[in-house]
C-alpha cells in the first residue's frame, strides 16, 4: 500500500528498537490516519530513519501487520529526499538521466523510475532530457 506521513511520532534509539513509528494516511485517498511503526532493516532505500519527514510518500509491502518493506518514492521538497534517499548505485551511462523531479501531477518531488523515466508516485512522465543539446555539445568537441 502507499502512504503519505502525516507525522513522526516516535524514532526508536538504542532501547526503544530500531524502528520509526508514523501517523500516517493512504495515498493518494487520504481517509483515517493509521499508525504504522516500521523496523529499520524494512526500509529499502531510506538513509537513515530519523530522517523521513511528514509529506514523504512510502510504497510499504506488510506480511499480516508488520512491513516487510518500505519503499521512499518521493518528498515534499529536493533537500528532503536528497536526504533521506538512497540513490540506486548508477553503472557508467552513454547520457544524463533524471534521477527525481518535481512532479507536476502528485505535487511531491518524486524519485524518478525507469527509462524514459516517470514518477515514482503516480506514474506520470517525468521532464525529458534534451537530448539534442548533448549532441550538438558532443559535435562541438568533435
Ligand atoms: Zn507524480
């Protein structure tokens, strides 16, 4: 399921468990706010877990009430998911790839998936490249 956070409530330390609990909603239907506590070894691509913010979209996978994993597809704003978002390690690329943008259709700075690339959040084409530009540059050098 995906959740918008509403809140952090709770980021457990050392005696407390290694967990994040939130307040969080259903996106994008909104409805009542669940409290969902996650275990640090669910989150995939998250940094560090003190650093989820309210407004950050989460794909969660649960096994009965417990996620198993909990994905970060995007943020309310850059800073906040270049903070929290661990970057797929990228292999040597033949051109510049959109790794997130700002997404006109969910409003939330999403992480990009996928090539050509769309929003991780609602599947919406993400900004083009020009691809042109590059090869003129390209040309210039040669
Ligand atoms: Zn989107």
């Amino acid at each position: 399921m995906r959740v918008i956070i509403r809140e952090i409530l709770n980021v457990g330390g050392f005696f407390a468990g290694e967990t994040v609990t939130l307040a969080a909603q259903l996106w994008p239907d909104g409805g009542p706010e669940q409290i969902i506590t996650i275990d640090d070894a669910a989150l995939v691509n998250v940094t560090a877990r003190h650093l989820l913010t309210p407004g950050m979209v989460l794909d969660l996978t649960l096994a009965g009430d417990r996620v198993e994993r909990a994905l970060l597809l995007g943020a309310p704003d850059h800073a906040s998911l270049r903070a929290a978002w661990r970057q797929p390690s990228l292999e040597l690329l033949s051109a510049p790839r959109v790794l997130s943008f700002r997404c006109p259709a969910c409003r939330v700075w999403a992480v990009a998936v996928g090539d050509p690339p769309v929003c991780a959040v609602c599947g919406q084409p993400g900004p083009q490249l020009d691809q042109s530009s590059s090869r003129q540059l390209t040309e210039a050098q040669a």
